[in-house]
C-alpha cells in the first residue's frame, strides 16, 4: 500500500475505530422492561455499508454466534423479546428489553451488521444486566436553602423542599410517586419534590414517599421510604398564673405557675412557707441547661440555697431551687432556660414590685451577634489581605518591570520571549498554547495535531507579518527542531500547518508517521519583520504515540494436511501488532463462528473456506485457509474437495489512491448437472468510473489470463464455452456469475477480466485472485446434528423433557435450484424452520425429547433436481438418546394372592428407566431388606407393607406397598 505524503484528512478519518460505548451494569426489576443506552463507531470504509439495512444483534454470555438472544430484523424469533429504540445509521444501538425475568442475569455482547461487508462483534465492553425481584426503595432527601439537612432538624419558618426520586428503569413504564400525608400550603414540583414552610405542627412528623412500579402483566410493585421530621422553635405563649389571685399579703404562702409551648419550653412552680421552693421545667428536644439567677448572680452548688436536677420524661429537664430566705432578703429571683436557638428567662421576684411580674421571656440574640461580630471580623481580615496583595504585586511588578528592562539592555535575542522596556504594562495578556495532552498515531498514516495559541498584545502586529510554525520534539533547546513551517523540505517529519498562524491557530498534519516519531512535542512561534516575536511554549506539550495495525497474521491447522470429513480440526491464529489484536473466525461467506487464538471445529461441508481477522485500535487484517477436505466416494476413494491454500489481504484505510482489486471465494464446489453461484466483486482506479458505465462486460478465463483461455463472455453468451449469465450489476463493481449445468470437465481456475469504455478504454484482467471451481458427480451428504440450548449434543444423549433441535445443512451450489429437505420419521408437536443462504440450505427441527423418542433414527434426506429433470439424492441420519427416570415402577408377587405368615414368596420388581434402573427392597418403616429385581422372603408380621424402590441417576419411584397375611 501506498501511503500519501502531501494530502492528508483530519483525524477522525487518519484514526476510525471500532468501539462500543455501553454501561458496565445496568439493574432491572423482574416483569419490567429495561433500557440500555448504547453507541458506537466503525471505521470509515463501512459508512456506506451501514447505511444499507443495518440490524442490531445482541449474544449472551459470550461472542459465538449460538449466544444470539436478539436479532433486530427477526423480532418473532427472538429468545428475549424488545426493540432498538436508537437509529443505527446514526451510530445509535439503544435498546429495550421486554418483560425480564431473572434467566436475564449476564453478560451482554453487541454487534453490527450492514451491507455486503460490516460483520462486526464488539467483544469489549460488555454490559450486565441484574434482575431483582422488589424495586429498589426510593431516596428521601430533606433541604433547607439547596443544602441537605442531614440531622433533619430545621428552624421553624425555614422554608424546607423533601426531594424524593426512585429509579425509573424502564422508560416505557415509569413509577409513579406518592406522598403522605400530603403537608397543606406546599408546591408540589414533577421531579416529586415538596415544598413548604416549616412550623412546630410538622415536629415528629413521618412523611412517606412511595413508588409505584405497573409490571406488564399488569401487578403493580411498590416501594417506600420515610423520614421523620425536627423542627426547633423557641418558647412561645409564655404565662404566669398567680394562686390566690390578687394583693398578696407579706408573709403569706403564694403558688406561681409558668407555662410555655417551646422546643425547649419551660413551666415554673413557686411556694414559701418558711422554706423557698421553686421548680422550673423545660422540655424540647434540643440540648438545652438551666440556671438560677439570685439578685442577679447565679445560683452555685450549696446547701442553702440548693438545687437538683431531675429529668422529665424523654425531652424534659425539670431544676428544683430550695432557700432558707424571706422574699424581703431578695432583689430578684430568675430562671433562666438556655439552648443553641437562645434563651428565656423568667422574673419569680422583685423587689421593686414586692411580688412576681408578668413573665416576659426574651430571646437574647447572642447567636446573632456573635455571627455579626465573625463577619465584621472576616471582611476586615480580607480587606486586609488584599492590601497586602496588591502591595506585593505591586513590588513584583517593579521587580519585573526592571528585570526586562536589564535583559532588554545586556542579552542577546534568544529562542525566548524578547520584551521592549517601554511595552511593558500593569495590565498585559499572556503566552499560552492549548494542545491535546496526547495523540495516536498508526504507523505509515497522517495524523492532527489540534492546536491554538495566544500572544502578548504587543506582538499582534508582528503576528501578521511573516509568520512561521516550528516544532520541536523531546525537548525546548534548536537542535530539537524537527519541523518548520518555512523550511518543509529539509525537515525531518514531514508535513503542513493546516490552521492560520495569523490567527492564532497552529494545528498541524505531520504525514506518514512512524515508530520513530513516538515522542513529546513542543510548539515555537516565530514572527515580524525583524522577528521581534520569538517564543516557545515550554509549559504545555503534546504526547505522540505511533501504534502499529496488526501484520503478519497467519493461519496453521493441526492435524496438518489432508483431513476427513467429520473429523476436528484446531485452527491456531497468529498476527504482529500493538497494542494486542483480537481474534475473530469467520466462516467464507461472512459468518462469525469464534473468537480467540484458536477455534476447535468438527468439519462440515460449510468449514471448506475460513478465516481468521486480527484486529485491534489501529486496523485488521485477515488470513484464509483452504482445508483440504476429504470424503468417501462409493468406490471408496478419498479424493479432495479443495486444495490448501493461504491468502494475506492487509485491509487499511488509503485516502491516497485507489486500485485495481477483485473480491472472490477460494474455492466453490458445485454438483455434476447443476448451475454453481460464483460471488464476485472489483474494483477499478477512479479514472476508469465513467467508462464503467459505457457498455461493461464480464469474461472468464479458465486455468490461465491469456485471450485463448476465455470461457465466457457476457457479450457473446451463444458461443461460450461454459453457458451461463452474469446476476451483479458490472456498473455497481458486481461481477457475481452463475454457470449452468456445469460437468466435470468444468474443474478448474477461473480469472475475471473487466471492459468497459467507449473506446474499451478500460481492460483488465484481475490476475492476483482467482477462484477454484471442483464439479462433483454425486452429491455430498448433509451434515446432521442435535444442539440443546444452542449446543451441539456430540454424544446424542438427551434428558426427557428437554428442548433440543435437529439441525440439517446441505451444500447448495445453485441459488435457482436449491436441494429440498425431507426429514423421515417426522415427529409431532414439532416446530420446523427452514434456513438457507447463497451456499447452504438448513433445516431445523424443534421439540421437546420425550421417552418415546430414545433409539428413534432420524433421516435427513436432500434431493437435488438436476437441469435434465433426474434427482439426486444424498442422506444423513442420527439416532436420538432420551434419558428419563423410571417410571410405570409395579411389584409382583409369585405365588400370587393372599399369603400366609410363614409361607415363601417370590417378588419381582419391574420398571422403565434410561439408563437402566437399580432396584431396593424395603420394610413399611423403611428398613431396607435387599436388593435387585426380585427377593424371596419367609413371611413374618414384619413383612406387612413391603415396598420396592427403583431408581437411577435421574430420578427415583417407589411401587405400591403389598399386604401379606
């Protein structure tokens, strides 16, 4: 391949994948359909071919084709039933699963197919799916000014939003949320969010929010969750009440009642009659401590007065004051209630009134003033800061303003920034460059650098005038320049600025990389008349890494040699490449059937043409193997059916050239009497398109390129050799050709030769590929196998009960007269489809295995109508292995009838069973008393109620209990 040098083409087409985008997990709720966001891309070759009916297919559990669960284009058929809901075309493979159920718990592969060529699985990511039986619980959230409150304690009057949200796994079928209770004055948002002002009713309130999942049979499923809510307030409603009432006479015993709604709150009691006692309470669910306050100092541990604490339920704090005074001996008497939201006091006594006064509990807004006074203190202590900023910058600016003054006037110019005195300003841009931290490369292709740089003000004029682009590689210093701009032809990597330097745009092509270009690159600009701008960015760098596509990809098979139809075959593949390549298998046709270094396979007729490609990042390439399959004849010959042959084909993006190249199968088989399809594809040089469309035509040359060797011309069909007609469209590059009746005289090499052209300006004939035809008299038996859960049941034994398929492929050379199937004996409730492609006919027989199956044989038989109306006939047969647990278990008894204690008997156990079954013997309390068909007892009153048990590895059954008299 010829790789261009001058013209390029901007990444995305230098470097196009194949990748696969897919969550590495995704959690459904059984019943319910789920959603899996799904994106890809491919390289660019295949655009055209996604366009042409793409379809989706989705395996699990692995790659191989019988791991197929989904199949976009046969939704009936499909083990798991959905839909793609994104477009394909557009790189979009969402898709939805219907109704799952907990069988759905694995690991998801996805691939693509589109057009004659995109076949490609994505063996990496994959994503898996967890099928629960309950919906998870929705979260509840509690918010205060768009923070969460994590304690759910909040101010009353806070204005406060419950945030509810559930996992909505379906799209399709979205839960519905529902709150209780319902708070009065909320604002109720779609996103299932709350919202209302908080007050002292909402205290210890529970708030549920519950999801409502509608499964598709139509049960609902429901998930909750709950939070409670704490809501802090301060004493409200504070009253004295005075007992007795009125004047109150000196001396006299008086009761004082104080009571307050509050979180905290707080009651007070006060008597004297000799001894002063007061009690105050608080309650609230806050931390919260009470003092007394005598004459206005508070109240110390003592023996008179003295005080206790005591606790009053789950939320109360009740302090008891006794005192050996006369109210006379007292200024003043207070109780003071403090929590974080502040404090209450109570006047009990004055001396100015002579009794207490009407409680006036006040908030102290120590809180606030603490806050205000942090705040005056933080904006002084900033403003402080940046003074003293401001004043080092200052300093730094002089310091830097002298510092390019004295490298203006005593240093030489240099690869650095070069500053005038005078253009120096408080207020100036600055250098920066942006690039890609890193880029890939693949070696021998182009690649782009993204680039974009900025420049001091004062050098925008210079920027305009004569501007140049240097690079330099794994280092800042001259002698690592490997590009400039302005020297393209001495420069050791090749390549163009393709942006406009003028306008600070610097991306770059560098063409035709190599492992040597691997590095760290850093970007010089230069420009002016005198080249007064000259700067390199030595802060920010780009990474290079050139990765090799994979080469040398190889195919060996062991055993070597000639192998015989039936036979296993392991096929190893090889390729050089890096990062590591991936392996796929792939049968001639296009049919993945492997992954891996190595595919183990039991040879078929539809295994004589196959491939290995090596893939990774970077691009593929193939390697096919011709096996030489050999049959038995009815003279007992073996003769072959293909000779071995290996063919390289590198495929990677060229956007250089085109070229002359023809798409053929290695080798076709086709049956004496038949017609045989042979695909075929080319291409042309570009220069050639017009004349393709004038008067094309096809020939065919056998066992050689030269004129005599024609065998075919599409423009003389009565006098050719082999009759025949071509069935692709020559101006569409589609030379595929159908040869009738074809004898064994026909074997051989066939090249394709192309004309075309007014003036036959286009000729050429294809020498490089070529197709080998083999005619055979009879034609090859079907292959038959049994497959249980999509794999081959090699030992043909099957469990009753199961769903197993027999599946038959015939070879089927001629698309206009496939061979009929005929399956004999053909069971019932069965389930039968027919499969055929352009090389095979298929059909499967579906049912479930019962004992009336084991030792039934199986035919298959493939009748191939011949163009002179005589039938040839091939067959293939299988003997079916059910295996089941006894059954129809019966006793008998010799002599027969009543028997009486003392006498002998003979008892005989039989029963059904695959494999055969064992057989026990047991008394009426289980004690085992023998084994084997039969046993001979002496009757005793032990042998009353015995039973025997006939069992193998499948299964156990117990025959009826016998009564001896």
């Amino acid at each position: 391949m010829i790789l261009c040098d001058s013209v390029c083409v901007p990444v995305s087409l230098c470097r196009d994948v194949f990748s696969v985008t897919l969550p590495q997990s995704v959690e459904a709720v059984n019943r319910l359909c789920v959603l899996i966001n799904c994106s890809f891309t491919i390289y660019n070759q295949y655009d055209e071919d996604l366009q042409n009916n793409p379809k989706g297919i989705w395996r699990k559990d692995g790659t191989e084709e019988d791991k197929t669960v989904f199949d976009s284009t046969t939704p009936e058929s499909n083990k798991i039933k959905g839909r793609i809901t994104g477009d394909l075309r557009m790189k979009d493979c969402t898709t939805i699963f219907n109704r799952t159920n907990n069988d759905h718990n694995r690991t998801y592969y996805f691939r693509i197919e589109a057009g004659p060529e995109l076949k490609y699985t994505f063996a990496t990511p994959s994503v898996s799916i967890t099928v629960k039986d309950s919906p998870p619980k929705p979260t509840l959230s509690l918010f205060r000014d768009q923070t969460e409150v994590e304690d759910r304690r909040v101010l009353e009057g806070s204005s406060v939003s419950l945030l509810c949200s559930a996992l909505s796994l379906c799209p399709t079928q979205p839960p519905t949320l529902i709150w209780s209770p319902l708070p009065t004055n909320i604002n109720q948002q779609q996103i299932q969010s709350t919202s209302f002002i908080s007050s002292r009713l909402h205290h210890g309130l529970r708030f549920y929010c519950t999801a409502t999942y509608q499964l598709e049979d139509k049960d609902p499923k429901t998930a909750q969750s709950s939070l409670v809510l704490r809501v802090l307030y301060p004493p409200k409603n504070t009253s004295v009440s005075v007992s007795p009432s009125g004047p109150v006479v000196l001396g006299s015993s008086v009761s004082l009642n104080c009571s307050s709604d509050g979180n905290p709150a707080v009651n007070y009691t006060c008597s004297s009659e000799g001894v002063i006692q007061c009690v105050c309470e608080v309650h609230g669910n806050s931390v919260y401590k009470l003092e007394w306050h005598l004459s206005g100092q508070p109240v110390p541990p003592s023996v008179n007065p003295s005080t206790r604490e005591e606790s009053v339920g789950s939320i109360g704090l009740r302090s008891v004051l006794s005192m050996h005074y006369s109210l006379t001996d007292m200024h003043s008497l207070q109780c003071v209630s403090t929590n974080e939201l502040g404090s209450t006091t109570k006047l009990i006594y004055s001396v100015a009134t002579g009794h207490s006064s009407e409680c006036k509990p006040t908030i102290v807004p120590d809180v606030i003033l603490a806050v205000l006074l942090l705040l005056c203190a933080v904006i002084i202590g900033f403003l402080l800061y940046k003074l003293r900023q401001l004043s080092t910058k200052t300093k730094a600016l002089k310091v830097e303003g002298d510092t390019y003054t004295s490298l203006q006037l005593s240093a030489q110019s240099s690869d650095y920034e070069t500053l005038q005195p005078n253009r120096v300003s408080m207020c100036r841009d600055v250098f920066s460059v942006t690039l890609p931290q890193s880029v890939e490369a693949v070696n021998g292709l182009c690649v782009l650098i993204n680039c974009s740089f900025t420049i001091e003000n004062q050098f925008d004029e210079d920027l305009q005038v004569n501007p140049k682009a240097i690079w330099r590689k794994d280092g800042i210093e001259e002698d690592k320049t490997v590009f400039d701009s302005k020297t393209p032809e001495s420069n050791k990597i090749k390549g163009r600025i393709t942006g406009d330097l003028r306008m600070k745009d610097c991306t770059t092509i560098f063409n035709n990389v190599n492992k040597n270009d691997t590095g760290t690159y850093y970007f010089k600009i230069v420009a002016g008349i005198v080249q007064d701008l000259k700067y390199v960015y030595a802060t920010a760098s780009v990474s290079l890494h050139v990765r090799d596509p994979p080469k040398n990809t190889a195919v060996s098979v062991s055993p070597s040699g000639p192998v015989m139809l039936g036979s296993s075959v392991t096929l190893s593949c090889s390729s050089d490449g890096n990062p590591a390549v991936n392996y796929t298998w792939y049968r001639q046709n296009g049919e993945q059937i492997g992954t891996g270094a190595s595919l183990t396979i039991k040879l078929d007729y539809t295994h004589s043409g196959l491939y290995c490609r090596a893939q990774n990042q970077h691009g593929a390439q193939n390697s096919s193997v011709k096996l030489d399959i050999q049959y038995q004849n009815r003279t007992g010959e073996t003769p072959s059916l293909q000779d071995r042959e290996r063919n390289i084909n590198m495929q990677k993006v060229s956007m250089c050239r085109d070229v002359f190249s023809v798409t053929l199968p290695q080798s076709v088989e086709a049956v004496n009497g038949l017609c045989v399809l042979i695909n075929c594809s080319f291409t042309i040089e570009d220069k050639f398109d017009e004349d393709l469309q004038v008067n094309p035509k096809a020939i065919w040359r056998k066992d050689g390129i030269e004129e005599d060797k024609t065998v075919f011309d599409s423009k003389t069909p009565e006098s050719n050799k082999i009759k025949g007609r071509i069935t692709g469209d020559l101006q569409k590059k589609d030379c595929t050709t159908i040869f009738n009746n074809v004898n064994k005289n026909d074997t051989g090499t066939y090249y394709f030769r192309i004309v075309a052209g007014i003036v036959q300006d286009l000729k050429y004939v294809y020498t490089t590929a070529s197709v080998s035809l083999h005619v055979r008299d009879s034609p090859p038996k079907p292959t038959l196998s049994l497959n249980r859960d999509q794999t081959e049941v090699e030992d043909r034994k099957v469990l009753e009960g199961s769903s197993v398929s027999l599946l038959c492929s015939a070879l089927s050379p001629c698309p206009t007269q496939p061979p009929t199937l005929t399956w004999s004996p053909l069971p019932t409730n069965i389930n039968q489809q027919q499969i055929q492609s352009t090389s095979f006919i298929s059909s499967q027989l579906n049912f479930i295995a019962t004992r009336l199956h084991h030792g039934l044989r199986f035919n298959c038989t493939a009748t191939y109508q011949l163009e002179n109306k005589v039938a040839k006939t091939a067959q293939r047969s299988l003997i079916l292995r059910v295996l089941y647990p006894p059954k129809n278990t019966s006793v008998s008894v010799s002599p027969s009838g009543p028997v009486m204690l003392g006498n002998s008997v003979t008892l005989s156990c039989s029963s059904e069973g695959n494999p055969a079954v064992n057989y026990t013997w047991y008394r009426q309390n289980g004690e085992q008393i023998g084994t084997g068909p039969s046993l001979t007892i002496k009757t005793d009153d032990t042998h009353s109620g015995l039973y025997c048990r006939a069992q193998n590895q499948h299964g156990a059954q117990t025959s009826v209990k016998l009564d001896i008299q």
